[in-house]
C-alpha cells in the first residue's frame, strides 16, 4: 500500500474532530468475534453458578460477607474494562 492510499483510508470521520480513523476502525474489526464477548460470558457464568450454590444447594460457605466477595469477582470481568475506560 503506498502513502495515498494510506492517507485516504485514514481520513477522520466527518469533520468532528473525534480522531477516529478508518485504522482504528480496523483495530476494532480484529476483537469482534466471539473473544468480544468472553468477559460477559464468564461473568454470566460466574453469577449462574453463585446463583446456584447459594439458592439451588444452599453452600454455607456463601454467608455473610463471602457472598458479597463472589459477587463482586463476578463482577470484575465486565466492569474493569469500564473503570478503564473512566
């Protein structure tokens, strides 16, 4: 790819001054399969299964403040990335 080409394809979007560019664009093409959705993916399956320990067979290890412990690893998957961005 020469230079014009690549000047043409990193023209920023309408004139907002946003900065983003067709590369970034591209960037963001690469994690769009399935590994976009691992965090929220093990989130959900940590969550289902604090769920069922601590509804469906009732763990006594899930009492008190180790409850709010497990949750909140749950959460970690998807809510770093937010603090990151933050």
């Amino acid at each position: 790819m020469d230079q014009q080409e690549r000047k043409d394809q990193d023209i920023a979007c309408g004139g907002c001054g946003c900065s983003y560019t067709y590369a970034s664009f591209q960037e963001g093409k690469e994690r769009a399969g399935w590994r976009r959705y691992l965090p929220a993916g093990i989130s959900f399956l940590l969550l289902l299964a604090g769920l069922a320990a601590d509804h469906i067979f009732g763990f006594s290890f899930l009492t008190g403040p180790a409850r709010l412990y497990y949750y909140g690893i749950a959460y970690l998957p998807v809510g770093v990335p937010v603090w990151k961005e933050v």
